[in-house]
C-alpha cells in the first residue's frame, strides 16, 4: 500500500503495520516486535511508534499484554451468539450448537451481497445454508455468503471436514483470518420455509442476526445471517 505523505509519520507507520498484519507478516496471536526495534528498524524516535501502535490497539488489531509485548489479536466469536440466545441442554447446560450443512454451492452473487462484500457485480460467491442443533432440535437458521476468490478452497472441502465453527476451518484451509465483525439485530415473522426448519409455526416472530466479518485489511470476508425463534432472544448489557 502506498502511504500517504500527506499525513503524520505515525499514521503513515501505522499503515505500514496494519498492512503487514493484513498480508500475515506476524500470524494472529504473535508478539510482533519491541517498540524500541521498530523505531530502530523504521528509523523513528520510539514516541511516534508508540502513538502508530495506541492506534492499532484502539482498532482492535493489537492487543498490549503488560510484561509481555504486544500481540497481534485474535477476535474469538465463540461464544457469540449466546449473548442473544439461550442455547442450553435439557440440563441446563450451555451448548455451542452442533451444526448441519443444508446447502453449499457456487453461485453468482445477487446484487445486494455483492455490495455487502464489495465485489464486483455478478462475481461468483458461495452460498451455504446450515441448521445449529443442540440435542437435534433445532435451534437456528443460517444463511452464509463467501467470496469465491478469497475461499475457493472451502468450496470443494468435503462437508464432514467443516466443523460446528466455520472461522478456524477459513484460516487453516483458506488462510483467511476474521478480525473483526459487525452486527445487527431486527425482528421478523418467520416465513414458511424459516417456521419449518425451526419446527414453528409461520408467523411467529424470530430474530435475525446480520453480520458481516472482516479480515485484518478491514476488506469484508464472510455475510451471515442468523435466524431463532424469539422466545429464545435475551440480551443483557452492562451501563455504567
């Protein structure tokens, strides 16, 4: 990426490092190098590496971990979901949803997920349709939208190679690592083909979860939507 001269030497080497980040210079979860070696490396004064970094932290790109160095970090979305929904066993025990691949082809992206992902108009993408299950009952609905050139590998991976968490299974097969992920929440009546997969009745009201993911280069790399019966919707948030 050509940096701007326009702008401050620590905006300036803060580019430099997200593109490093972004091109796996320093792989997620590796200490990338002491600010003194940077301002040495960059023939800077440790001040203006110091302020390029507080930014990438601010961003979510590194994390600082006191007496140890700064890291490249790893988002985890694991547990995401259960900030929405109750997803327990008939013990009451929480549950990462098993998950059951409906549907996965090469198609060309309608217009709206073409804009989503920010490619061109009619480029081919991946469509996967999956059910989550915890004790075979199903609990969610999801509709998933890939890039085809960024994940041709995933399009021809056997299916009992894709496990219940689809983001480990991008970075170790298709080397594409989520950094970052953007959602949104509305409520709809579940449509016949949603009611019949959820085991509702039509009509019912449901919640869709929209996101869309990013990689480190903030290029947008995975558009999903979740859909579960409301009477299984909490949110709970913390104001201080």
């Amino acid at each position: 990426m050509q940096a701007d001269n326009r702008l401050p030497r620590y905006q300036r080497l803060r580019d430099e490092l997200a593109s490093k980040i972004a091109e796996r210079r320093w792989q997620p979860g590796e200490a990338i190098p002491t600010e003194q070696e940077l301002a040495q490396s960059f023939d800077l004064a440790v001040g203006t590496v110091r302020k390029a970094i507080d930014l990438l932290v601010a961003e979510g790109l590194l994390e600082r971990y006191q007496g140890r160095g700064t890291f490249v970090r790893r988002a985890s979305f694991d547990g995401s979901l259960f900030r929405f929904f109750r997803f327990q066993s008939k013990s009451g025990e929480r549950r990462i949803p098993k998950s059951q691949i409906l549907k996965r082809s090469v198609v060309e992206a309608p217009a709206a997920v073409a804009a989503t992902l920010q490619i061109a108009p009619g480029a081919n993408v991946i469509q996967m349709a999956r059910l989550r299950l915890i004790e075979d009952a199903p609990v969610l609905t999801e509709d998933i939208w890939l890039p085809l050139d960024r994940f041709a590998a995933f399009a021809d991976l056997p299916l009992d190679a894709i496990g219940d968490l689809l983001y480990p299974v991008y970075e170790a097969k298709c080397n594409q690592v989520v950094a970052s992920a953007t959602e949104t929440l509305t409520v709809e009546a579940a449509s016949v083909k949603h009611a019949k997969l959820l085991g509702i009745e039509k009509g019912t009201p449901i919640v869709v979860i929209e996101r869309l993911a990013y990689g480190y280069d903030r290029h947008p790399l995975e558009w999903r939507r979740s859909r579960g019966p409301a009477s299984q919707f909490l949110y709970q948030s913390e104001i201080r």
